[in-house]
C-alpha cells in the first residue's frame, strides 16, 4: 500500500479482502521500494474461511526491511584473451575489500543483501579478469568486505548479462 488506510477502506470484521496473500509466521514477506519509499502493510487475521478477525497496518522502513546491497558502478571492457572480459571499478573500494564475480548460464545469480554471506563467488584478480565466458552467460559482480560479507553488487537485472558477439 502507498499510503494508510481511509477510515473508509479499513476491513470489516469478517469482510473478505481481495488480492491478499497467505503467509506464515516467521516467512519472509516480500516488498518492493516505489519512488523511495516502502509503503505500507496490511496484516489481516482471517478465519479458515478468510474472513478478517483483525488486522494491523504497518508502516515499512529500512529499519524493518532487509535490503539489498546498493549498486556498485563498474563498467565491462574486453579481456586480452578470447571469450573474457575485464572489470573497470568507477569509484573506489574502502580498505580490505575485494571484487568477487558469480557466473551463471541459467539465470541471474540471486541480489545478496546488505551483510549477507556471499556463497559460491569467485576472486576477481584485476591481471586475469573472467576468462571462459560463454554467449548468454549472467554476471553477478560484488565488492566485499574482509569479513567475506557483501556490501555493494552490481545490480543484474540487466545490466550484467554478458551478450557475446
């Protein structure tokens, strides 16, 4: 929701909302930032029948959010060799943080988040760059620090995904 409910649009007891999803105590919720902000949630206790016994609304923050690590602004160039690419950082890393990649033929690798564990990525060496790439490889770029936690990533919803001519 975007903005708190109208008295008028509060649910009534046993009144049936549309366009609710299920979920679970301790499930992850899933939400979406739109222009900057989180918006609201509208938690519903429903019967068997989804009939609404009570209901809260709750105003999201980052506070309440996971979010994912901001994006990291790095730009793709040609490797020396063939089917490679190298990595060109536009703004500086802080002390004893490293670039990692993930590759991946099936799909984007998943958007960590902020302080998550980084799993499964390998170490960007700068003399090297990523070599074996393929037509239609996805690329996950991410700078972490020390502790192996992610901090930035470049976002690849797009802008990663290695077209090769």
């Amino acid at each position: 929701m975007d903005e708190e409910l109208e008295d008028k649009d509060k649910p009534y007891m046993n009144s049936i909302v549309d366009g609710s999803n299920y979920a679970v105590v301790g499930q992850d919720i899933q939400v979406n930032m739109v222009d900057g902000q989180y918006g609201y949630l509208l938690l519903l206790a429903v019967d068997g029948s989804n009939r609404t016994k009570g209901y809260a609304v709750i105003e999201l923050s980052s506070a309440v959010v996971r979010e994912h690590a901001p994006e990291l602004n790095v730009e793709l160039v040609p490797g020396h060799m063939v089917d490679s690419l190298k990595l060109e950082l536009k703004e500086n890393l802080s002390e004893g943080w490293s670039i990692k990649y993930r590759l991946s033929s099936t799909g984007f690798p998943p958007i960590p988040a902020v302080d998550e564990i980084l799993q499964g990525a390998m170490d960007y060496d700068d003399s090297v760059g990523i070599l074996r790439l393929r037509i239609g490889d996805y690329l996950g770029v991410y700078a972490v620090d020390g502790g192996k936690s992610n901090q930035k990533n470049l976002n690849p919803l797009g802008l990663a995904k290695i077209i090769l001519a």
